[in-house]
C-alpha cells in the first residue's frame, strides 16, 4: 500500500469521523452533497418525493427502515454511518480474508485460534498496564 492509499484512508477515516458529531439529517445531507447529488436526484433514485427527503434532512421526520437501506445504497454507505453517532468500524482486508478463512474450520480448530488470539490481546494489554 502506497501513500497515496494511505492518505486516502486517513481522509475517509477523518470524514466519517466529522460525521459522527452531526444529526442524522445533517449527515444524510452532507454525504449526499459529497456524492456529488441533489436532494431530487436522490429523491428520484431511491423512489420517494423529494419534499420526504428535505424533512428528512431537516429532521422533522425519519425514514422506514427501507427507504434507510435504500439511501445507504444510494449512498454507498452502511446504514450504520447514517444512523448512529460514532465512527463505522472497518476490519482491514488481509484480516478480514482471514477471519473468512477460520470460519471455514472446523468448531476445535476456531476454538484453538481464539485461545491465541486471547492470549495476544492479554499479553498487549498486560505490556500496556507496565508501561503505565
């Protein structure tokens, strides 16, 4: 991974981190802007009026748990980035291939892995407490 992929995750971080400090109207606003959207042309995508998404925006009224996955389609956000106020947790994607791969193995195999993911964990935060 180069800097400028590096770069580009930190300003990602950074965006939806300002965006856990605002309303849910504001932040379906602003992620609509940063997408480049008018409230019509979002309006018309996810197939409601377009006075429906201003009162959203203005928080006078809240979406169906539908219309909400379908702003985040829209949107190309999780629905969580929309709805709650911190930041959405992302699993970097070498560790995600291989969380898929140990929920492939078998019940003692995973087992097994935990007990050394654990056993890290405690370590790291036994070295942390040191530290202190």
């Amino acid at each position: 991974m180069g800097p400028a992929a590096g770069s580009e995750g930190r300003t990602l971080l950074a965006d939806v981190t300002d965006l856990c400090a605002m309303s849910f109207g504001t932040r379906l606003a602003t992620l609509r802007k940063q997408r480049g959207l008018t409230q019509p042309a979002l309006a018309e995508t996810i197939g409601i009026h377009v006075s429906q998404l201003r009162r959203y925006e203005a928080g006078t009224s809240q979406p169906t748990l539908d219309v909400l996955r379908r702003l985040a389609l829209a949107l190309t956000v999780s629905a969580d980035v929309l709805i709650f106020d911190e930041p959405e947790r992302t699993i970097p994607d070498n560790i995600a291939h291989q969380l898929d791969a140990i929920g492939q193995l078998d019940p003692e195999e995973q087992a097994s892995i935990r007990g050394l993911i654990e056993g890290a964990l405690l370590r790291h935060q036994a070295r942390r407490l040191a530290a202190s």
